[in-house]
C-alpha cells in the first residue's frame, strides 16, 4: 500500500515524470555519492575544493575593501 498520493507505481507515469522535470531536479534525482575509492580515483572533490577556494578569496577580497560590517559600525548605526 501506498502512503504518499503522488507517487505512482506505474512505468509509464514514472518514465514521463523523470524526463519532464527540469534539469536542475532531475540533476539532483540522478546524484548518487561515491564511495571514497572512486572519489579519489576520478578526483571529485577537486572541484569541490576549488569552488570553497574562490568563496574564501573572494570572502578575503572583501574584507580587504572593507565591505564588511563590524560590529561597532552596526552599534553606531543603531544609536
């Protein structure tokens, strides 16, 4: 027995709810975690620390302009 109304047994609906969904779901419908052998093997978490890499520098970035807020700039504001 089925609990959840919107899921369906069927081939047909299933095969049709898989390719019409937007690629961004199906994206993450399709992910499936490596196991560590293989992370290592095809070097997927290079990408993954690349992308943390520019997020620090650019976090670094602006600090250096003084973008950021402290919190005595917010204190002052306040009062």
């Amino acid at each position: 027995m089925k609990y959840n109304p919107h899921v369906t047994s069927s081939r047909r609906k299933n095969r049709k709810a898989h390719f019409t969904v937007p690629s961004f779901i199906r994206r993450v419908l399709m992910s499936e975690l490596l196991s560590s052998e293989l992370r290592s093997k095809y070097n997927v978490d290079k990408d993954r620390k690349l992308l943390l890499e520019r997020k620090k520098n650019g976090r670094a970035v602006a600090d250096k302009k003084g973008i950021k807020f402290t919190t005595e700039d917010v204190m002052q504001n306040i009062d």
